[in-house]
C-alpha cells in the first residue's frame, strides 16, 4: 500500500489567552496548507486529529512547534494511504472534553501519575489494580483492554456522577485509566483525584501509543480501537493474540464493523457483520426500514 499521506493525532492542555482569535487564525492556516480534519480550540488548550500529504503534515508539525505554546507539543503518526477526513473543522468550544463540573480542574496539577506502556502492560494481570475505560460504551464495544471496567456511559460528562456511584468502595485500590490518545483519561485522573481518590494514573498517549510501541505491541487489548475519522476502526494489537470482541447487532456474529442505520431519523451507529449489513440494507431494526421506505415514498 503506498502511504503518501499521514494522520496526525495530538493534544495539550495549556493557557490560550484568546482562543477564539487563534481559532480564527489557525482555521486560515489550515485552509491554506490544504489539511482536513477536527481541531478543537479552548481557553485550556488544543485538541486535534487531522490528515494530509507527507510535506504538508511535516509543514503543519514544524509550524506548531515553531509556537512558543506548542514547542514540545507530541504528535502520534498514522501513515494513511490517502486522507482519513472529507472536511476541515477548527472550532472553539468552552473544554476540550465536555465535562461541566463543579470545580474547574487543570489536568498537569490536579491529574494523576501517567504511565509508559511497558508499565501499562505490566499492570494489566495484577489483582489490586481497577482499569476503567474512559471513552464511551460503543468504542468499549469495538475493543478495550482485558478486564477493563466499561462505564456505559453515553457521554465523557457523566463520569462524575458514575464515579460516585460506583466506585466508592475501591478508594483503597489503584485505578488506571485510559482513552484513544489521552486527553480523556488525563481529565478523569484529575475528576477521580477531586473525587478522593489518590492511586490514580493513565496510559500515557492513550490506546494509539500503546498499539505503536515496539516492545509490548498492543499485547492485552482485544478488539479494535474507534477512531474518529474515516477508518473508524484499527487494530492495536500486533500480535497473534489480536481478536475481535465486536458483536453484530444483528446476529451477534464478531466483527469490527461499525455502519450508520440507513433511517436518516436513526442514523444508529451500530456494528454489522456483511452477511447482515445485506440482509438488513443497511437498517438497524426492520421498524426503521418500514419507517424510511413508508416516507421515502419507496415500497418493500
């Protein structure tokens, strides 16, 4: 496969004393060099996942360390066959991770320790450690770590509330947190440090730095990792213990295949084996095929 292209995965919270005109200025910078992909932008940092050629990936890492904000700001490399996104979006938004807490928590002070992924790995088999899954339950569902707690939780900012629920009794045991490439564990070591819990650290760069470590290799994740762009789904574990752990909606058959329901009032993102995606054409329940061919104006 050729891999003129790059996907470029990054973060780091830190004080922009104007963020929306730096969202402004960053938007041009992006148009101009002709890259597609999601940036975030707040008063707490930067927050993007974004693709483009080799030369203009390297212009757009040597332009951000050129930064006295982003010298040191680390870049996790995909190569990529072409680009992983149809769109550009720079947009400003009040936090990076939707949270909405009650105190206000800056990760590099009020966080948790972080681990490399050798320590990482060498914490998955021991007893007196928690690991808990900080992403949401559908990217639990196409892949985690061994043993690891799934919240079921639809979005980031009902940790708090889950934490108190029930996690109460494990204050005394060491808690491990983490998510595609950190920004989300970061915060949830900080939200679990505010909530008393004093053990607590995160995989350091997340599942994308874990897969691309030479030495442990993505060993004790099964399944694949959701991404948010045009793959949606990768492998992390390069070894022969890689399964999958996604089950069809459908027929609960294993695959990694996450489609949209067809239903434009659904659009339920839910995996698929490709023996059903056929047979249910690419609708999640026969409700919603009846549905959208009864207002299309379509017969069965």
């Amino acid at each position: 496969m050729t891999t003129d292209y790059r996907i470029l995965l990054y973060y780091k919270y830190v004080p922009i004393s104007d963020p929306e005109a730096f969202t402004a200025e960053h938007l041009q910078f992006c148009k101009d060099l002709g890259i597609r992909g999601r940036i975030l932008i707040a008063e707490e940092g930067i927050n993007g996942t974004l693709s483009g050629t080799i030369e203009q990936t390297d212009r757009y890492m040597e332009a951000m360390h050129a930064h006295p904000l982003f010298s040191d700001l680390l870049f996790k490399i995909d190569e990529s066959a072409g680009h992983a996104f149809k769109k550009l979006f720079v947009r400003h938004k009040k936090e990076l991770v939707t949270l909405r807490y009650d105190k206000k928590l800056n990760p590099h002070t009020d966080g948790g320790g972080r681990l490399t992924p050798q320590q990482w790995h060498d914490h998955l088999d021991r007893d007196d450690v928690l690991i808990l899954d900080g992403r949401s339950n559908y990217e639990y569902d196409l892949g985690h770590f061994r043993n690891a707690i799934k919240p079921d939780l639809e979005t980031f900012r009902e940790f708090p509330e889950w934490i108190r629920n029930n996690l109460a009794e494990h204050k005394n045991k060491r808690i491990l947190t983490y998510c595609t490439g950190g920004i989300r564990c970061e915060m949830l070591t900080a939200v679990l440090k505010n909530e008393g819990f004093d053990d607590v650290f995160q995989l350091d760069g997340g599942i994308v730095t874990y897969g691309q470590d030479p030495e442990v290799q993505g060993r004790g994740f099964d399944g694949n990792c959701y991404v948010f762009d045009e793959r949606v789904s990768v492998r992390i574990n390069q070894t022969d213990e890689h399964t999958l752990v996604g089950q069809c909606h459908h027929c609960g058959e294993k695959t990694d295949r996450y489609i949209n329901c067809k239903d434009d009032t659904c659009h339920l993102q839910h995996l698929v084996c490709d023996e059903c995606e056929s047979n249910s054409r690419g609708y999640c329940s026969e409700e919603c095929e009846t549905h959208d061919l009864a207002t299309s104006g379509s017969v069965l």
